[in-house]
C-alpha cells in the first residue's frame, strides 16, 4: 500500500496484523492517498468474526489463504476525518459503518447487479487486502452509510454480521407469512432471527446443542427453542420436535451451522415446495437425503456476504424493529493485550456472542 | 379412482377392458379392468400410444418407488394418449373422435399447495400407476377433461404419449430458468436427460453439453443437438478431469444452469462444481436418496439447488414445441410393442436393459 495520507506530523496508522498463525501484533500500517471518491475514516468499533478467528487459527479460510502479513478485521464503524475531492454526500465528522467489500464494477456480476459474487471483490481483511482493525481506514464513499443519531457506533458495526442475516431473508423469500426455522443460535442464528423477525415472519424456532444460547434466542424473541444433539441417529425425532414446536409447516430453513446433521434436518423438516438457505459453513462435503428434499421440490438456496443490505439494516436498528445490542457481550480496547485476550474469548465461543472493540 | 360398474357407451355391446396388471415382483398379467362411471366432466378415453417409464420398471422389479408401496394389484403405465369415446354431460372443449395427451394426475384443489398453483404438490394427488391409483396401461380409461389435452392435425399419439416425460423437461427448464442467456450442462443422457437437452433447445439455450458414461446415448444426445458430449466414469476421482473438459467444452466458462438427469453422489458434485457462482443446479433424477457433497463451497458461491417432483401446466407447452417442430420426440421413440401378454414382458425387459433403448412405446 502506497504513502500515508494527510500532511501535518500526525500519529502513526496502527492497525492489527496478523503476521502467522495464533500471532497478532500491532503495528504501523500506511494508509494509501486519498481518491477523489475515497474517504478517510477513524475507526471506533470494529466487531470480530468467527471468519476472523479462522484465519488467525489457521492462516486461511475456504480458498483464501494468508501468503504474508494481513491486518485482520471487517466489521466496523467510524467517524469521517477527510473526504477526497470529489465526495458530495459526507463530511468530516459524519458518523459512517462501513460496507467491507470494493467490487470491480466491469464484470458481469457487478451489472447484473450481484456485487457480491464479483470475482475481483477486495474485501477487508480476506487476502490479501487488509482489514480495518486499525486506527484509521481509507474506503470509498459509497460503501460508508451515516448513521442516524439515535445508532451507536457499535450499532454500526453490527450492521455488518446483521447484514448477513438480512441477505439470507431476501434470498429465502421471507415475509409476513413465513414460519421460519433456525439451526444455530450463535451470533449468525441470532442475526439471521432478528432479520426474520424484521422481515414480518410470524413464528421463529430455533435449535441449538447449547442451553445458554437457547435462552439468549428465548430472550431475542423466538417463538419456541429446541435443544439438539450432534448425534445423526437424532434426526427423526428432532425434526418431529421441530415440527410440533412450528405447529404449522416449516416454510423456510436457515441453517446457521452447516454441517451434514442440520442440514439434513433441515431438509426433512422443510416442508414440500419451501426453502432451506445454507449460511453456515461447518463442514465442506456433507451427505444429506438430498433426492428426497429435491423430489419435495425444496430448493438449496446459498447466500455469499450481502449486498445493497446496509440502508435497511440501518433503517431496521433506526426504528428498533432490531435491536443488535443484547448480542454485544465483551468489550475490549485497541492494545496488544487487549487484542489478543479479544480473539481468545470470541474463539471461544459459549456465552461470548458479538466481541467488540472500541477505539 | 375406484373399480366401479363397468360402464356401457350407448348401450352398445362393449369388449371387456383388459389393461397391464403389477401383480408381484417381475409379474404383470394382463387382466380384466373395470372402469368407473362416467362423471359429468370426465371422458372415456381409448388408449392408443403409452410408454413405459423409469418409475413404472421400477415398481415392476420392487413393487416400489421412494416412499410408495404397491400393497395390491395395480394397473400400470402412465405415459399416454388415445381418443375420446365418450364425454361427460358437462364436458364442453372435447367430443367422441377427438386425440388427446393426458396428463396423469388428479389433484384436489382443496389444499394449500393446490390453491397457490403448486399442484404438482398437492397432498391428496391421485397419480397413474402411483399406488394405489391405477394406471393407464388398458385398453380404455376414465379421466377428467380437463386433464386430456386435445392434439392438433399432424400431431401424432406417440407423440402425444410423449408429452409426459417431455413435461419434466420443460418444467425443469423453467424451475432453473433456462434461457437464450445461461449455458447448460446435463449429466446423463438417459430419456429424462433427452428430453431436458430437447427442453433447453426449445427455450432458447445456444450452449448444451452433454455428459454421460454410455457413448451410444452420447451420440444420441449430439444428434438430437448437444454442442458438445462428454464421456464421464462412474469414479469419483475423476470429478477434477471431467470438470476440465466442461470447461473447455464451455469455451473456458462455467455453466449457468446443470441438469443433473442422473441424481447419483458424482453427478451431483460435479454439477456443484460446474456450475458458476449464482447459478443453478436442477436435481431431476432419483439416482440415490442420501447423498455426500459438496455443498457448502456451492452455497458460498450462491449456487442454488432447484428440485423438480413432476411438472405443473406443461402440456399445452408440449404440444405447442412439438406442432411448431421445435422439438421432434420421434427419435427418442426406439422400440415398439403391441398390447399382448408376450409383448409387455419383452417391452419391459426392453426397457429395463437401458442402453440403446430410449423410449419404449405400446401401439393399442
């Protein structure tokens, strides 16, 4: 990345780097110039996810791999220090959360509209572009949405993992007549719920292997929780207790975990002609009754990130028909110590939901 | 339906109706049918053109097929056409003479699925050779009019016959959304992967490739129009290979839309793989029921999985590609077998050998 922006003698850019596996370290990071359409922004919450933790445990995720220093996060929200020359709509000053991804915007993807799927996408912190737990941040102005006054800067981080949520309601059609089933109640399950809601669904259950994020989605506002196992025998008889809890058909699936037992859960508890959405990504290959789903005429519908996804998250927190802060469990400052202690508590899972960085 | 008085057109002198009974394992016998009164929008069809489909083999080899037990004697068959004999008092659209298509099942109308077009669904359907529902395989049947789909002049009764199976086709076509737009891949060049490359033509698609393991259905499918044919394995290891020759039978893209005619655990992870991001793969065969995939890479590149369960609203389609010649059925029609007690068990056999054998049709 090129030279550092701005003139006068200021403090040195640091960001988060993850340098190799298990090691971030703290460290300068340039800025490059400002664009004419590019704004400079200095980050205030940035949010961890588990994408985060993967790539810190093993050096890549899916086919990304990290080949040298990265600085690592993407869920994040700031305030705006300078705007390129050609910027209408923000000001210094503006409060902003910041839409991760740059698409290319010449590809078939992008015209059609599926920004999302463009091949040449940077995205923070999926190398080798680097993330935005740092200091400050330069990103174009397009992919930074004010915020309202009455939405917290780490309200505006989260509207990142809520995006996610979001996109797979558009994707699996859901409205005020759906009955929608979720596996998982980790923090995707849990945003996945909150848009559901948000999207006039009627009634929401949802299972999880661990009691106290059950109680947590109680909280949140699912109609019924089922508690599960990891046992493949199981399924029967947990799609029987799913079925009985929707009391009607199941007619949408997110499945928040993705491995072989959800999913296969999800297809049979489907009912005929409904959707299951794959969000999670547990397991690589899985084997599931795929003919019998299919000859039901439920369909797999995938989701990948988001787009178009950061007003309505926005205008959904603005109004409160979403209330992202209940997820936010541990917070944690910007020092080596502190970054480090961060990762180990979102790694672990558990009671810890959304780990959040203030800075 | 059920076996009720034998009905009696006119007064007139009737033959007994005979039709192909399932009776066990390997048994068909044909056998007397009764045939149920006439409803004021029912017609009285004689059969004249019915195929055998992969199901109905199947039931004759298992007195099975997915979730449906044959528990007693069923007639069989439900790829067909023939003429009016005779029509109900409130059947206006079609009189004694004319030929039609038949689509085999009867939906109710009551339930939730009926009522927001997704027939095909419907939790009551009443479905030929679909325990306990009898088929069609018979000299006459009885069938609700608007369910007989009048064929034009110079559209034959195997043709007509052949609307069934065409149908699954054309709906997975627009189940996946086939167009001039979105290149095509079918894994399997068996009669249901015949039909869906005749489909896709039909729809307007420029680039299909065909992949199969048998080279004399291969060639059948570049004859009927594949741009290009692949010869796959059955060995999961050469997934990686075959998904180069894809490729490059797809001038270097991926394709935008996959039948998988096949529905076994290779064909499915190849299709996954072949396909590109925000595409479609369409499940139509009913290889085997669990599958391992892979399917997480597939969902994060926002490739769907459509599944298809029969057809819904084909028929006028059908008939229309087929007047206008978009689609030709006729060479997918390669054995022929009249309506004996011989003669059924050597079409089944026929049939059930696969290979050379597409579509086998009865002449009654």
């Amino acid at each position: 990345m090129g030279s550092q922006g701005g003139g006068d003698g200021e403090e040195v850019n640091m960001a988060a780097w993850l340098v190799s596996i298990n090691t971030l370290k703290i460290q300068p990071f340039k800025l490059p110039s400002l664009g004419p359409h590019d704004v400079r922004v200095k980050m205030k919450a940035v949010g961890i996810c588990g994408s985060d933790v993967h790539y810190l445990k093993t050096m890549r995720c899916a086919d990304f791999v990290v080949r040298e220093p990265m600085v690592i996060g993407h869920e994040c929200a700031g305030i705006i220090e300078e705007v390129g020359s050609e910027v209408k709509s923000l000001a210094p000053g503006d409060r902003v959360a910041l839409e991760p991804g740059i698409s290319c915007w010449r590809c078939d993807y992008c015209k059609e509209g599926q920004y999302n799927l463009c091949p040449e996408m940077k995205f923070f912190a999926t190398p080798p572009v680097h993330g935005s737990l740092a200091n400050q941040v330069v990103h174009p102005e397009d992919l930074c949405f004010k915020l309202p006054d009455n939405v917290s800067l780490e309200e505006g981080a989260m509207c990142e993992p809520l995006s996610v949520g979001v996109h797979a309601c558009r994707r699996a059609n859901v409205g005020p007549e759906t009955n929608v089933l979720v596996m998982g109640a980790g923090p995707i399950g849990l945003v996945t719920m909150l848009a559901a809601r948000a999207f006039g669904a009627p009634r929401i259950v949802i299972v999880d292997v661990d009691g106290y994020r059950l109680s947590v989605a109680k909280e949140l506002g699912a109609d019924e929780i089922v508690k599960v196992s990891t046992n493949m025998q199981d399924v029967s008889e947990e799609v029987e207790q799913i079925q009985k809890a929707m009391g009607d058909g199941v007619d949408v699936t997110f499945d928040c975990a993705g491995f072989s037992k959800t999913m296969s859960t999800a297809l049979s508890a489907t009912r005929a002609g409904g959707k299951v959405c794959l969000v999670g990504m547990g397991h690589n290959e899985m084997t599931v009754p795929l003919t019998p789903a299919a000859a039901r005429e439920v369909d797999v519908v995938g989701v990948f990130r988001y787009k178009n996804t950061w007003p309505l998250c926005i205008e959904f927190l603005r109004s409160g028909k979403i209330d992202v802060k209940p997820l936010i469990t541990h917070r944690f400052g910007f020092s080596q110590k502190e970054v480090e202690e961060a990762f180990e508590t979102s790694a672990h899972g558990g009671s810890a939901i959304k780990v959040m960085f203030n800075l | 339906m059920g076996k009720g008085g034998q009905s009696e057109g006119n007064g007139a002198q009737c033959e007994e109706n005979m039709a192909a009974w399932l009776l066990g394992v390997n048994t068909l016998k044909i056998q007397p049918f009764k045939l149920p009164s006439l409803g004021p929008n029912d017609v009285r069809v004689a059969m004249k053109a019915v195929g055998i489909c992969g199901s109905d083999v199947h039931y004759l080899k298992s007195m099975s097929c997915g979730d449906y037990y044959v528990k007693e004697p069923m007639v069989i068959g439900h790829e067909c056409a023939g003429i009016i004999k005779e029509v109900g008092s409130k059947v206006k659209s079609l009189a004694p003479g004319d030929k039609v298509a038949l689509e085999p099942g009867i939906a109710c109308w009551r339930c939730k699925p009926c009522k927001e077009g997704r027939y095909n669904l419907c939790d009551e359907m009443k479905f030929f050779a679909t325990p306990p529902i009898h088929g069609s395989l018979a000299n006459q049947i009885v069938h609700p009019a608007d369910l007989c789909f009048k064929l034009p002049e110079g559209m034959s009764l195997e043709e007509g016959a052949m609307c069934e199976p065409l149908s699954v086709g054309v709906y997975a076509c627009q189940r996946a959304n086939a167009s001039p737009k979105t290149s095509v891949l079918i894994m399997g060049a068996g009669p249901i992967g015949l039909v869906t490359l005749l489909a896709a033509r039909a729809f307007g698609v420029s680039k299909i490739v065909v992949a199969d393991v048998d080279e004399v259905r291969l060639a059948i499918a570049k004859d009927l129009g594949a741009t290009a044919v692949i010869k796959s394995s059955q060995n999961m290891e050469d997934v990686g290979k075959e998904l180069e020759l894809i490729k490059e039978a797809l001038g270097g893209a991926e394709a935008d839309v996959t039948f998988d005619c096949v529905g076994f655990g290779k064909t499915m992870t190849t299709a996954l793989k072949a396909t590109s991001r925000g595409g479609k793969v369409c499940l139509v065969g009913m290889g085997h029921s669990d599958m391992t995939v892979p399917l997480t890479p597939a969902a994060g590149r926002e490739v769907d999985i459509v599944g298809i369960f029969r057809y819904k609203n084909t028929w006028p389609l059908c008939i229309d590609f087929i007047t206008s010649g978009k689609i030709d059925v006729k060479p997918l029609i390669t054995h022929r077998f009249g309506f004996s007690q011989k003669e059924i068990e050597e079409a089944f056999a026929t049939s059930a050998r696969g290979g050379s054998a597409i579509k086998v049709m009865f002449n009654l």
